[in-house]
C-alpha cells in the first residue's frame, strides 16, 4: 500500500514536534551544566527566536510626519 506524501509528511511532523517538545523540556536542566561563558553563547543564539530583532525605521521624502489626528 502507498501513502500520500500529505500524510507522511503530517505524521513525520507530528513525530519531530513531540521529539522537539521533549529536548526543550531539558534545557534549563542542561544549561545549568555550562559554564557560563557556554551558557551566554547559548542564550544568545536561542534569542532571536524568543525576541523579534529591533530594526530602525525611517521616513522617507513625501511621508507624512506628523500622525496627530
């Protein structure tokens, strides 16, 4: 019997999203046994995606500046 690509592509994601829920359950219990520098290299690559990236934002030439009502 052949399977639809949908439903072994559903079933492998539903297999990764449990195997992901269970390793991020071990994290603090892992981060703990860094050092502290390991720890901060870490939490700073976990970061950007807990945190969205601040980005400056200009106007440009024709918009309005003034946004009072």
């Amino acid at each position: 019997m052949i399977m639809k690509p949908q439903v072994i592509t559903k079933d492998l994601r539903a297999e990764l999203k449990t195997a992901i829920q269970n390793e991020l359950k071990q994290v603090p219990e892992l981060l703990k046994e860094l050092d502290t520098k390991e720890r901060l290299n870490v939490i700073c690559k976990l970061l950007p995606y807990v945190l969205p990236r601040v980005e400056q934002v200009s106007f440009s030439l024709g918009e309005p500046t003034d946004w009072s009502l």
